[in-house]
C-alpha cells in the first residue's frame, strides 16, 4: 500500500492544474459522487480479471492516467476482481473521470509532423572534413540538438500522437477522421526518422551502428566510440525518446512513441537482413567489404535478433513505415519500379519489422502534386492496392494535411542543419535554433 500511496502522490503532484495532464483538484463529496458512479459500473466490467499483482496494475493505469488514456485506465481497474475494494484503484478511476472532463478536441488541420535523420553523437568524426561531412551537416541533426529540441517542445506543451490516430481505416477500405481528445494547452504532433538501417557507409563516423536488447531487455543502441570500444546506451532517437518518455509520460498520447521509416537493401536497424547478404547475389561494393571482413557472419541469427528488436519497439509504441526497399524517388521512377521495389520491401523487410500501411517518401518526393492524389493515379493505384493508406512527403509549411475516403496525406518538416541555419525562421513555433544549434557544426553549412 506504501509504493501504491506514492505513486499516487507522485502522479498528482505532477499533473497538477500547471502540469496539463488533465488532472483537476477532487474535493471530498466529488470523489463521493463519482466513486458512487464508478462502484455502480463495476460489476459490468469485472470479465477476465488479470492476474497482475496490484502494484503492476496501478502502475499501468497511471502511466495511462498520465498519457490522456482515461477510458482505458478505467477499463484496466475495472477488470480487477477486488475493484470495488481497493481504495487507490476507486480514487484513479474517479479522478480519470474527472480529467475526461477537461479534454478538448484538437484540429487535425493544425497537426505539425517533424522528421530527423539518424542523429550524430561525435561531431569530431561526423564533421572531419571528408567527402560526406557536408551531407551529414545538411541533413542530419546531433544528439545534443535532439534533446535540447524535444525538451523545449515538451515545455511548449507538445504531445506525440500518431497517423493512425489522425485518420482511421474502415473495413471497407475508405478512411474516415478520427479525433484527438487532449486537455487545452496540449499541441499533438507527429515524429519520423527516417533511414535507420545504419547504412555501411556511416561506419566510424560517429553514429550508432545499431538497434539492440539490453540487458534489462530494454531498446538501446550500439556504439563503437572513436577508441573502437563498443558501448550500449542512448545514442539514437529512439532510445533518447524512450528515456525521455520515461520521465515525461504525458509527452506521449496514449503511449505513442514515432515513426521509423525504413528502407532495406542494407538492411534494417543495423542488421544486415536483405536477402543480398544470404544469397550473394547482386552485392553492391560494400556489402562483399562487409561480408570479407565478416566471415562468420549469421544472416539467419541477423535476422532473428532484428525481428526481436522490432517486436520489442512495437510493443513500447512505435510504428514502422516504407521507405520504400531501395531509397527511390517515387516522384522520377515510374509505377512499375515502384511495384517492383515494394515487392523487395515486403519480401525483406516485412517479415523482420511487420506489414505496415503507411510509406513515407525518400527525397521529400510524392506520386502528386499539392491538390491531391486522383484515382487514375497509376502509382497511387499501385500503393492503395498494395495495403497503403496513410503517405507523407517533406513540406516546409508548418502544415499540410489531407484526409479523404481513400487516404492520409502529411507534409513533413526536417529538422536538420540546412533547415535550422537558413530558415530558423521556419521552425519558431517549435523552438529557437539559437538555443538548440550545435557550436561544433561548420559553417556555413554546404547548400541543397
């Protein structure tokens, strides 16, 4: 009872009427009226009951609490066989129905999505003047930036939601709105990063090298420092946003996390999971370097161990999308490469990281123009038929959404070098550069 009394003290202290996690003061005859309301409906809700010691169950209904998910946390106290009887269970499922109270239906019009790249974590090595010091400078973002970014915008009072939350499938096969319900003051936004393959050409330049397990089964990178030690630890994007959800729940509606978008001729999330590396066929340059200076290397355990990352991160909120297999350009390349390409995607990618409806395009490209995608769209065709419905493009507008009966359109806004020292103006509704720019990134940063 002791931890539970805490947690529950900690939960309230956090989401005081200043915190924004849609808690509101319970005066003694409100928690009487709405435990009367919540002990009324609970023999209604008490099917399959968990088997979850009590501790676990309020933990869970807490970080629920916390991330706007209210009818859920209720739904989870209810199921406890002694519901009726546990006084921390009764007050969090009152104070959850209070808070629904407050919450406030957000446009989904005016819902910004913002996208990174796999993020640097030793400038010395990425910035060493070389022949891809200027790509990395132009579109890629450093941890440091990352944090500082993520901290303000929680501050300002931004939430992580998702596509799917934005827009709905129906069983037919047309999409319908969906709704966003969050507590005023919130402003959901949506996160991608793209390329989180770990590609053989970013080796030793100071980005993690890939996606693993810890020991605590928990998702952290793998790092090798400039000493060729390898270390294990929030080097990237997700585990720095796991972390940071960790400590902020209400960063997170409804326990959503991002958005990896994910190509897969070198692989995915570091393992080297194309079929190439199996078969032998078709080697580009630096996979027959990489599989020279590894002779012993296991496609089949590559495989396994990326599959078990991926189910671990879908299983703490994140979403995986096309990238399309090969990095194409949907806008130059014709329907037909891209049938062929997504083919490569489902049959090498899919498997390890699940099927996904959704594509985000490599380059800011798109298969039409700002109005929309017309059904006589033979790439659109292609990707409807093939199971995609939500599709993003790079846009520098703060925002750009498009729903209709047969898909989900999302402008994306980079957050990278170019984009932070030419246009900072672009990005003031989110953070001030000048706070977050990295001082070891060269300038002037090269030009598109």
């Amino acid at each position: 009872m002791k931890k539970r009394a805490l947690i529950l003290t900690a939960v309230l202290t956090a989401a005081a009427l200043t915190g924004g996690s849609g808690y509101l003061p319970v005066t003694d005859g409100i928690r009487s009226k709405m435990i009367q309301n919540v002990y009324a409906d609970a023999e209604d809700s008490k099917e399959s009951a968990d088997t979850e010691t009590s501790d676990s169950v309020l933990d869970q209904a807490t970080i629920m609490y916390q991330q706007y998910n209210y009818d859920e946390a209720i739904k989870l106290l209810k199921k406890q066989d002694d519901f009726t009887k546990n006084k921390d269970y009764m007050d969090l499922a009152a104070k959850c129905q209070i808070a629904k109270k407050s919450l406030v239906e957000y446009p989904l019009e005016k819902i910004t999505h913002v996208f990174f790249h796999t993020l640097i974590e030793d400038t010395s090595r990425a910035f060493d003047g070389d022949s891809k010091s200027g790509n990395y400078n132009q579109v890629m973002t450093t941890v440091s930036e990352f944090n500082k970014i993520i901290q303000i915008m929680y501050d300002k009072g931004y939430v992580l939601v998702s596509p799917h939350d934005m827009a709905t499938v129906n069983k037919d096969g047309t999409m319908s709105r969906g709704k966003i319900m969050v507590p005023e003051g919130k402003i959901p936004f949506v996160l991608s990063q793209d390329d989180v393959s770990y590609y053989h050409y970013m080796d030793g330049d100071g980005c993690a090298s890939k996606l693993v397990l810890d020991e605590n089964e928990e998702v952290k990178n793998e790092y090798v420092d400039a000493d060729g030690n390898v270390l294990v630890g929030d080097y990237d994007l997700v585990p720095l946003l796991d972390s940071f959800i960790k400590e902020h729940p209400d960063f997170s509606y409804h326990g959503r996390k991002g958005i990896l978008a994910m190509t897969g001729y070198n692989g995915v999330l570091g393992y080297r999971t194309d079929s190439a590396y199996k078969t032998g066929e078709n080697l580009q340059d630096d996979q027959k370097k990489f599989l020279e200076e590894h002779p012993d290397f296991d496609y089949d355990q590559d495989v396994k161990d990326a599959t078990k990352v991926a189910d671990a991160m879908k299983a703490e909120g994140w979403e995986f999308a096309s990238h399309t297999w090969g990095h194409m350009n949907a806008t130059e390349r014709s329907a037909e490469d891209l049938k062929t390409d997504d083919e490569k995607w489902k049959a090498n990618v899919a498997p390890i990281l699940g099927d996904t409806d959704m594509i985000i395009f490599a380059f800011g490209a798109d298969i039409g123009d700002w109005e929309g995608y017309s059904s006589d769209n033979p790439k659109f065709q292609y990707y409807k038929s093939a199971g995609y419905d939500y599709f993003c493009n790079v846009d520098s507008s703060q925002y750009f959404v498009q729903i209709t009966d047969q898909y989900f359109r999302q402008g994306r806004r980079n957050l990278d070098g170019y984009r932070m020292y030419y246009n900072p103006d672009m990005l003031s509704d989110l953070f001030d550069v000048s706070e977050v720019w990295d001082s070891s990134r060269p300038t002037p940063v090269p030009e598109m």
